[in-house]
C-alpha cells in the first residue's frame, strides 16, 4: 500500500469548492480534456494516474487539476490513494473516461451534505444501447444479487459514482486495492448502518481514445468478477 505523491495544481476556477473529486485514471488524457471543464466549481479535482503512458497527469495539470501518483496498480489503490489525498470533509469519485456527467454529482453531494445519508451513489442508466456491454452488465447484475442475499444491501449498482464523508470512509478500513474495492465498499457500508441514496445518472459512451480496464472485455470482466468473489469469500 502506498499514500501516493502528490502535485499541486490551481484550484477550481469558479468558487470555493466544498468537496474533492477523485478520478482514478490510467491513460484517460482524451477523455480529460473533455470532462475537466465540465467539472462543477463544488468540486476540487484530485486526478490519480495509476500508471498513464500517454499524458494523462499533463492534461490534469494544465486543466488546473491535482494530480497524485499512484505506481500500484489497480482500482482500489488509485481510489485509496486518492482519499488519502482529499483535502475537505466531503470527497466524491467517479470514473475519468468520459462515461459520466459531472453535473450529475451535485444532487448526490447534497444528499450527504444535508445530513439526510451518509453516501450517495449513481445507478447506471445506458444513454443508448451497446453502451453497457451484456457481460458487463450481467457480471454486475450477478454480484449485486449475491448482496442483497446476502448482506440485504438496497443498492443496484456497484457505486459507479459516489459521495461520502472523508473521514467516515477512512474509518471503514477498506482493504482492497484492486477491483474488488467497490464490492468491500458496499460490505462495509452495509455492515456499519449506512444510510444510503441511490440516484439514476447517464451512461455515457467512453471517450473516444480510451479503452475499459473492465467492461472493454470479456477477460476484463472476468478478471474483476474475480476480484469482486475474493471479496466475498472473505
């Protein structure tokens, strides 16, 4: 495990920003250029480069945004990373291809903010078809179901994007540092009486340059699925 280094960036133009975004990227430079602009000024950008070959952290700087580096590679560890980065009492995440809408997060941060949940999380709504591939889908569909069996968890989607209390999600404890992140997250969360928002947000297609680490393929997806049952069996 590592705390990651960090760089300093311009802070969100546009206002004083009340929580950090952390967008854990590898090699996501095309979709940057895009979303960063898009960004809310709610928002303080924390951009993990979890190994990039192609200029991500660059693009970062130049949009204004922070950038932590993060060599271990996997999704847990850029995410952890990234918390252990935040600066303010609320930190959101959320994916760096392209396949969100950062506006989307502002009605998730005011669930939390306003005391009435302690995390906010998206539930993936395809703009269009082809947009989530079916072993995608039905790899997700199967592991939320192992779930509510089994932990009785309301949630129907594996907080693709989310909202939470910095120092709450600290306290949790998560271990994973790989695909199997969001899957503990969810455990934890259960377990500790949570509250919980669910919200719809658009799916959108990835940006074009940038290819999925999960649902891009079949052996992508098998290769999560398999971090999400280590979680599971645990």
């Amino acid at each position: 495990m590592t705390d990651g280094a960090t760089e300093g960036g311009p802070p969100t133009a546009g206002g004083s920003p009340v929580c950090d975004l952390v967008l854990p990227c590898r090699d996501e430079a095309p979709a940057l250029e895009a979303l960063l602009p898009r960004v809310p000024s709610e928002f303080a950008v924390v951009v993990v480069d979890n190994g990039s070959t192609d200029g991500t952290a660059d693009v970062a700087r130049r949009l204004g945004a922070r950038v932590v580096t993060e060599p271990v590679p996997g999704y847990g560890a850029a995410v952890h990373s990234g918390l252990l980065a935040a600066t303010h009492d609320h930190v959101a995440f959320m994916d760096g291809d392209g396949s969100f809408d950062p506006e989307e997060l502002l009605p998730l941060l005011e669930d939390v903010r306003s005391g009435r949940y302690d995390m906010a999380v998206g539930r993936r709504r395809p703009v269009r078809r082809g947009v989530w591939p079916w072993h995608a889908r039905a790899g997700n569909a199967l592991i939320l179901a192992w779930l509510r069996r089994r932990i009785h968890t309301d949630v129907h989607d594996i907080a693709p994007i989310r909202v939470s209390r910095r120092d709450e999600l600290l306290a949790l404890d998560i271990q994973d540092r790989r695909f199997g992140y969001p899957v503990e997250l969810l455990q934890k969360v259960a377990l500790a009486g949570w509250r919980v928002s669910e919200r719809d947000v658009s799916y959108h297609p990835r940006a074009e340059g940038t290819r999925s680490k999960v649902s891009g393929s079949v052996r992508g997806t098998v290769r999560a699925a398999r971090d999400f049952w280590k979680v599971l069996d645990r």
